[in-house]
C-alpha cells in the first residue's frame, strides 16, 4: 500500500514539474503582442503633448542651479 501511494505520488510530482514551454504558435502570438504593444508605446511617447512635456522636464534639470 505504501509502495503504491509513494509511486503515485512521485507521478503526480512528475507531471507538475514537467515545464513543455510554449508551442511555436504561442510565440507568435506573445511576439505579435509584444510589437503590438511596442508601437503604442511610440506612438503616445513620439506625441507632441508628451514630446513638448518630456523636452520641458529636460529643460528644467538642465537649468537647474547646482
């Protein structure tokens, strides 16, 4: 009984450890996401609202007195 319970313990182990990655179709997906993302992210950075408000920031840390 103990010998039993200890096999079927060690399989169901076995069966969690086990890391398959993800299949050829699943990086496509997260890679297409991934630019998806990276060229909404461009777009809103490259602004002109966001643009003039990152080169004010600039602005003033280059003109701040030390």
């Amino acid at each position: 009984m103990c010998r039993t319970a200890g096999r079927l313990w060690a399989s169901v182990r076995e069966r969690w450890r086990v890391d398959r990655g993800m299949v050829t179709s699943e990086y496509a997906m997260g890679i297409v996401a991934a630019v998806g993302f990276a060229l909404l992210l461009y777009e809103v950075v490259t602004s002109g609202q966001v643009k003039a408000e990152l080169q004010a920031i600039v602005k003033r840390a280059l003109s701040a007195r030390m």
